[in-house]
C-alpha cells in the first residue's frame, strides 16, 4: 500500500492555489468559510452517487467507483483547503485526532 500523507495533499494544494490565484478566492480565514460550504457541496455529490447508485453498486461498480471517488478527492482538496485557510498543520491535525482516537476508544 503506498502512503499519501496530509501533508502531501496541502502540497499539492499550495501548488494549485498558487497557480490561480489570480482567478480564485484567496487562501485566509475570511475565506475559510467557503471553502468549507465548497467542501459540504462535494460532500452532497458523494452522497448522490451512493443514493443514486446504492453502496454495494457504488463500491463495486467499476464506473460508479471511479466517480465517487473522483468525488472524495474533491472533497478531500477542500478539506485541505479548509486547513490552509486556518493554519491548521499536518502535526496539529495528527495530534487531535490520535486524541480524538482514544477518547472514543474508552468512550463505551
């Protein structure tokens, strides 16, 4: 299995906010905002292919499968997105969520 960290996604991400930033909205915290409502719209497209399609179909279907997840990697773009726009690091994210991890592994 190989590897693709987080902080090769914002990478990316950099490389691709850099190329048109001319012509999208900028990377700060008052755009933060709609990146996330950007994010939230992917997110919608990943759950009209499921519903559209069902889960069985949509995880197997080799059409389907190549669409939802064409869609997560937009939102995942978004997502990383959303960190850029809040500073929000590789090592910050980890850390909250190795936390949130073994809150909800003594939670029940």
């Amino acid at each position: 299995m190989v590897e693709f960290t987080i902080g090769e996604m914002q990478k990316m991400q950099k490389e691709l906010q850099d190329k048109y930033k001319d012509k999208w909205e900028p990377i700060c915290a008052e755009i933060g905002q709609n990146k996330l409502l950007w994010m939230i719209g992917e997110i919608g497209e990943v759950i009209d292919i499921v519903k559209k399609h069902g889960g069985v179909k949509a995880s197997e279907d080799e059409e389907i499968r190549k669409d939802l997840i064409e869609e997560m990697a937009d939102v995942l773009m978004y997502f990383n997105d959303v960190m850029m726009c809040y500073g929000i690091t590789e090592e910050e994210l980890r850390d909250a969520y190795i936390t949130k991890f073994r809150r909800n592994m003594t939670r029940w």
